[in-house]
C-alpha cells in the first residue's frame, strides 16, 4: 500500500515498479552515485517490510502496546473565567496533575485534563478523577441543637429539626453524619464532621456549584492550598466520555509507525 504521496517527480524520480521484479540495487566502484539509486533501495527494501507486516498483520493493528480506551464516566468540573480578577485560563494547564479539593464541599479529585473556553460557548472545564467524597467541618459556631436546618440532597430538600449533634430526625446518616445548610448562622457548642449524602443516601462524589476549588500544588501565582478559581454557577459538575490512544506501535499503510499517547473528549 505505501504513502499515498507520489515520489517519482523531481527532485527524487523514485521509479520503482514491483512488477518489474528488481530486489537489489547495486554500486560500482568509481562511479557515482545518484539520488534516484538511494531513493530506489530505499523503497525496495521497504516494499519487502510491508510483504511481511501485511502477513503477519492486519491494517492498523497494535504491534507493541498501545492501547486504545474509551472513558464514558469522564468527569467535568466546568470553571468561572474570572477568579479574584485573574482569567483562570492563562494558568489553567498548571492544574494538570494536582490534586484539587473544594472549600466548601470538601471533595478532592486529580485533574487529568482541561479544555479552554470555546466561542461555541463551553465553558473553561477541568477533567477529573474523583478521590474521595467530602467531608465538611463543623466548626463550635456552626450549629444550634433544636433549630431547624434544610438537609439539602440532590434532587430534593427537607426541613428537620437538629435534635442532637450529627444526626437529625428523619434521616438516615451515612457514618452517623448528614450534609446541612447552614440558615441562621446562630453558635452552638460542638465539633464534628458532616458527608454529602444523595437522594438514594449514598455519599455525593461531586463539586459543589460556585465553590472555590485549590490545589495541592502551586498554581500560578498562588501556593499549594489557595483557592485559585470559582466552579460555574450552576451546573457546574457533568459526567462525559473520552477516547484515549496510549503511546505504541501500529502497522498502518505498510510502515510500522510509532504513535505518541493521545486524548480526544468526546463529550
């Protein structure tokens, strides 16, 4: 099959021919030596390499590993343009590798990718790996036992009352702890941990929406654990799909090719 380019115009006048049954070029001493001849030997040997790939390979196929992998759980954090009037977008490549945690939400998850902001309108997104679910802290002024506070779960809400530290009446706690909304911002005397919880009470694995995120490296200007960008407003966390190509070794085309890793999002 060999490249689909045409090597027999000039300068290079590459004029072999397979059924003129030629397998060897040969020199002479004190004779020169023409472009076309090294050309020639080139593509000979070369059309010997593709007889023997094309038996033992089929178009395309993965010679040394290399592998090829689709992602349909990729997760995206989409990103606010502007944080604390920097655009986020001129250190974004900087999260690539680190380990981001939001503030409010207590999430972490390793950022494996990034698209910038498109005139389509998608906005600035980090890709993800999610770590671990979160877990926010109670701090002596966040509660007051026997006020009400909204239990938020995605997809509903429900007013309890807080009827003692940590568990509220009515839900059903994942390791004895719920997520709350704090309304009245009255004190209370007390200290714990509290785990988002979704509508089916499995802990939520997921950013919050307009939640500082940091990283646990440094990102630009700001150092390991400053919050560096906002996540969108709404709808900020989606889950996609991704393809991936590992760096290896494919016969295509005849010629065994060496291919570089490679990531395409699809969604």
């Amino acid at each position: 099959m060999g490249i689909k380019l045409n090597l027999n115009t000039s300068p290079y006048y590459d004029d072999f021919a397979e059924n003129k049954e030629f397998y060897k070029v040969l020199f002479r001493p004190g004779f020169s030596i023409q472009a076309r001849e090294l050309t020639t030997l080139q593509t000979i040997l070369q059309n010997q390499v593709e007889k023997f790939g094309t038996h033992m390979f089929e178009e395309g196929a993965m010679v040394i590993p290399g592998h090829i992998a689709l992602d349909t759980g990729y997760h995206a954090v989409k990103l606010q343009t502007i944080y604390s009037g920097n655009t986020v977008e001129n250190y974004v490549e900087n999260y690539i590798g680190t380990i981001i945690t939001g503030h409010s939400s207590g999430i972490q998850a390793t950022v494996v990718n990034f698209t910038k902001a498109t005139l389509t309108g998608d906005p600035l997104t980090l890709y993800v790996k999610y770590k671990s679910s979160g877990k926010i802290n109670i701090s002596d002024t966040a509660l007051v036992i026997g006020n009400s506070y909204t239990i938020i779960n995605v997809g509903t809400t429900q007013q309890v009352d807080w009827v003692t530290l940590g568990v509220p009446v009515g839900i059903t706690a994942v390791e004895g702890l719920v997520f709350i909304a704090i309304s009245d911002g009255a004190n209370v005397a007390g200290s714990g941990t509290v785990t988002p919880l979704d509508v089916d009470g499995t802990q939520v694995k997921k950013f919050f929406d307009n939640e500082n995120i940091s990283a646990d490296g440094d990102i630009s200007t700001y150092s390991a654990g400053t919050a560096t960008a906002t996540t969108k407003t709404t709808n900020a966390c989606v889950i996609g799909s991704s393809t991936s190509i590992a760096e290896g070794v494919y016969f295509t085309r005849g010629h065994f090719v060496k291919c570089q890793s490679e990531e395409l999002v699809l969604t």
